[in-house]
C-alpha cells in the first residue's frame, strides 16, 4: 500500500516517458540526455536518471522529480501537476480534498463541461446539425469531428452561462473561463459564442482549455455578416494564452517525433483535414502570428519545420516572420507554397495527390525569397534592381552561417548580373534587427521568462562538488580534518553528519535524501579516476578554506579602514592583530 496518491503515480510512471512526452530524449549510458528546455543552450546538458527517478540540468541547475518537470514545463501549481500525472497514471483522485482544488482545476471544469454542451448541440439541434452538415461537406468524417470533440454554440444568448450555472458554476468563474461577457450598456451577462461552429483548443495532456469559434455563413444572410469576424477566440485566461498554445500539438507530438519534422498551419481545419488524410505532423498557430513561445515549443520535438500558410497577403507576411523567428533559433525551414486562393484543407481534402506533390516541392528559404522577389520586380530596369536589393540584402544580412550567405551573395549577383564587390558593399550598409522591431521587445520578455535565474556563488559550487566527490569515493569520508569544518556550510555539515549514519527526523531525512540523490546523480559525470579523488578532495577543502578566509580579511579590511577615520586606534590595533592572524592561518 502507498501513503499518498504522490507516491503511488510516482511508482506507477517512468519519469523518462513522462518528460520524454515533452522533449526529445537521447539515450547516454545509464541516462537519458536532451537540450534544456528551460534555458537556451546547444549542447545538452540536461539529465534524466531512470534508475533514480530525477532529472537536472548542470547548465541552469534546475532539477528535481517528475512532478517538479510538469510543474516547471506546463508553469502550473503543484495541485495541476498532481491532476496531470495522475490522469496519465490511471489513478482516480478524490475530488473533495481541498489540496488540489485549485482555480486553474475549476478553470478546467468550466472548459471540459462547456465542450460536452457544445457537443451535444451539434448533435441533437437543428441548427447544430446545419453546422455538422457543414462540416461533412468539407470533407470532415464522423469519427474526426467525434476526435477533435467539435461543436456547436446555439443563437441564444445564455444558453451555455445558464447550464454552467446550474452545474454549481458562478458566473464570475464563466467569465474568467472566457465564455461569457458583461454588457457595457446593460450590465447583464451573455454567452461570448453565439451561432457559430466550436473548435475546442487543447493543452498538451488534451484537456480543453479553450475554443476557437467559426461563423456559419449559411444560418446568416449576407447583410448580417458581413460585419462579423470569420473567427473568434477565448480570450487570454489562466488556462489559454493564444501566443503559447499550438492547435492540434496534443495530437501531433509523437508523429513530429517521428517524422522528426512539423508542418505548421494556419487554421483549426486545416490541421484536423491533414491529420484525417495522415500528415499526422501538423499543428496551426490559431489566429496569431507565430511566436517565439511556440518556437520553443516546438523545438523540444524537431528542428525540421515546413509552413504552410496561405499564400495571400497576410499569409506571405507571416511566412516571412515565421522564416525571421525560426532561423534565430536554429530551425531548418522549409516554405510550402500553396496555390492561389486555396488553404491547405481546400487542397487536401479535394486532391490528396497534389498535397503530396506540393510537400514534396517546398521550398528552401533562398528560393522562395528569391522567387517571391523576382516575381515582383524588374531585374532588368535601375529601378526594379534596387527594389530587389531592399528587399534581399537585409535578409542575406541575418544568415548565421557564412557559407549560406556568400551563396546567396553569388545568386544575387548572378540575377542581377552584377559583380559580389559590389553587393558586399551594399550589404555593409544595412543594419537590421534580428526579429523586426515590432518583435524585439517580445522576444527579450519572453527570453527572460524561459530563462531561469539559479546562479550559486563559488563557495556553494565547490560545496556541492566536494558532496558529489564523497559520493563518488564514500571511503574518502575519513579524510575530512577537524580544521576545515569551521569553513563549511550547515547543510554541508549535516550532509556529512548524514553520510556517518546519524539519524535526523523523517522531514529533515527526506530533505537531505532529495539533495543527495541529486548530487548523486551529478557524480555519475565526475570524470576523475578514483584514485584522484583524495588529492581532489583536499583541494576542493583548501579552496573553501580560503575563500572563507579571504571574505574575513575583506571585512576586517573594512573595519580597520572605519576605525582609522574614526581614529579609534585601540581597535585598528586590535582588528590588525586579528588580521595577521588570519594571513597566517591562510598561509598554512
């Protein structure tokens, strides 16, 4: 039998499935290793340990069991994480207990409840089996619309506020859930989705956090229309922010894994159409420009990314921010060009055989600039020539890798049937932000988010590097003199007291248990023979010894400079004796 519910998904779940859901894990030796998905790094440094049940990342040192990953990756409380692992362990929790009752689970309610009603009037209303009707003809099949839990949201004002409301839901909670608005002129509430077709958005465990919702054309004549937005969103909640969220990735995962490659869309049907047809790799950004959250996302699963935006306007300048943002973080892009005034659920649900076709053309980046450019210049007039130099060199200016942009440069001057010299010198005149201006302060805010601050101070570092030694060789406990004990932390003194079996209360056993087997953990990388680690575990004592020593004079140093302008003489006297003492018990 186990104690609690944490012990019990504890053992049930593989800490290396668990995150390896998350990120893309490589087998070294006895662990697993991958990038930190929690700072920006491009050589591996973060660890997890099946035989311990851990993970941490020697670059930031963050670390811990599986509830702290899911904590840390999803950025929820405990209480959420709990729900999480237990909901993938097959463990049933019990709802009463006010521990893991926490706003974000009665977010989580309100959601899944509100997505069984949108359900159910798809299904048994008249105007929802008009939306259904719809979706059929769209090429949609009955089992799909069932997988993706499509919807619809009945022309009634407080149809779905009314139903929450009576499932024991204050209107408050469905406000916050972003289903529901407060009138400016009335002050009453009413339903944010209103005759149109849902489209529940899910988080990574596939639980509905919140929903996209189409317009019906055919339930409205085209004066009533033509002033409402095609699509709406659940606004931002504690549960959904559009910027971090990739539609359709609770589904896409292992297939982009796999394929080790992600087709990136537009729209809620362009992704459910392509993973109906098998292109099972494909998620949408839903309504928002691609961001650099996604783009982090994403690259737990792959560095292969294909997008397939429309090829209008607003889809060409997406593609190019999506080109900016994804080369800054070291993706290979691919750009699929779609065909005029076709989306890419228009293509593959009409004509399978040409999708395939037109996947396997995507272009590279340098040929789908060059293209776009060309088409819409002159290269043959003075004129059409500098259009295209404005337009290329900036971009040529951000290529990372000097091999790709001397390539270019040749191209471009090959097209322009110029000489390089002369594009070089073209080039040293452009100055460009790396993600665009209207991105740069985006992008530094989400940096600082995603990149943790854990810097420990020498003396702590060599602390835990002379545990992770005692760990590595436990005969070396012996060696420790009395002398250098004063220059150790507590905890490094209670760690060792520890290591020489004695005893401590459960709560401080547990604490000490969790820093060793990290510590433990770290000393699997020590690269050092054993027979070095006596000489290593003098060195590391001595060093402690110093700094400890060396802070003192610091301060004493202080002391008597204080005492000399106060010209308190008795103490410059005292405090030098002191000082002298230190120099000399350095020196030893």
């Amino acid at each position: 039998m186990f104690n609690s519910p944490i012990d019990e998904i504890k053992n049930r779940l593989d800490i290396v499935e668990v995150i390896g859901s998350y990120i893309k894990l490589q087998k070294a030796g006895a662990n697993y290793r991958a990038n930190c998905p929690f700072h920006s790094e491009k050589k591996p440094s973060f660890f997890v340990s099946p035989n311990r049940q851990i993970w941490h990342c020697f670059g930031c040192n963050l670390g811990g069991d599986v509830f702290k990953f899911v904590m840390k990756i999803e950025g929820i409380e405990f209480g959420d994480a709990l729900k999480i692992l237990a909901q993938k362990a097959g463990i049933e929790l019990k709802k009463e207990n006010p521990q893991i009752k926490t706003q974000r689970q009665r977010l989580y309610e309100i959601s899944e409840l509100a997505c069984r009603f949108f359900e159910k009037q798809l299904e048994k209303s008249n105007t929802g089996q008009q939306a259904k009707k719809y979706l059929l003809s769209r090429g949609l099949k009955e089992e799909t619309i069932k997988k993706w839990r499509l919807g619809y949201a009945p022309d009634v004002w407080e149809s779905l506020s009314n139903f929450l409301i009576g499932k024991g839901f204050e209107r408050k909670e469905i406000v916050q859930a972003g289903l529901a608005l407060k009138s400016e002129k009335t002050n009453n509430f009413y339903d944010r989705f209103r005759k149109r077709i849902i489209f529940p958005i899910f988080d990574l465990s596939s639980q509905v956090i919140g929903f996209g919702a189409r317009i019906l054309e055919t339930s409205y004549n085209n004066e009533d229309s033509k002033d409402l937005a095609k699509y709406i969103n659940t606004p931002a909640t504690l549960l959904y922010d559009k910027g971090r969220i990739l539609y359709g990735l609770n589904f896409a995962g292992q297939e982009i894994r796999k394929k080790d490659s992600c087709i990136l869309m537009e729209g809620y049907m362009d992704v459910i159409i392509a993973h109906q047809a098998g292109f099972k790799n494909t998620v949408a950004v839903s309504g928002t420009a691609l961001t650099s959250w996604q783009l982090n996302i994403l690259k737990r699963y792959s560095d292969n990314l294909f997008t397939a935006f429309d090829m209008d306007v607003a889809g060409n300048n997406a593609t190019k921010r999506s080109i900016d943002l994804a080369q800054e973080r070291d993706f290979n892009v691919k750009i699929i060009t779609m065909p005029e005034d076709k989306d890419p659920a228009d293509v593959i649900s009409q004509n399978p055989s040409q999708w395939q076709t037109i996947f396997k053309n995507a272009k590279t980046i340098h040929d789908f600039y060059f293209e776009n450019t060309l088409n819409q210049f002159n290269k043959n007039t003075i004129e059409g020539k500098k259009k295209i130099l404005k337009v290329l060199l900036p971009i040529i200016k951000k290529i990372p890798n000097k091999i790709e942009q001397d390539f270019w440069i040749q191209d471009l001057a090959n097209v322009l049937e110029t000489k390089e010299e002369f594009i070089l010198e073209e080039l040293s005149k452009v100055r460009v932000f790396q993600t665009g201006i209207e991105n740069f302060n985006q992008t530094q805010k989400e940096d600082k988010e995603v990149v943790p601050v854990n810097k420990k101070t020498r003396k702590e570092l060599l602390e835990e590097y002379f545990i992770a030694l005692l760990l590595k060789s436990p005969k070396n406990i012996g060696l420790i003199k009395k002398e250098y004990l004063p220059f150790l932390s507590p905890q490094t003194l209670t760690l060792i007291n520890y290591f020489e079996g004695k005893e401590y209360q459960n709560k401080q056993l547990k604490e000490f248990e969790e820093k060793i087997n990290h510590l433990s953990f770290r000393a699997e990388f020590l690269e050092i023979e054993n027979e070095k680690v006596e000489i290593e575990l003098q060195n590391c004592l001595q060093e402690i010894k110093t700094l400890n020593l060396q802070t003192k004079l610091n301060e004493i140093s202080k002391e008597i400079k204080k005492a000399e302008r106060e010209k308190n003489f008795e103490m410059v006297q005292k405090l030098t004796k002191e000082f002298y003492q230190l120099c000399l018990q350095k020196k030893s």
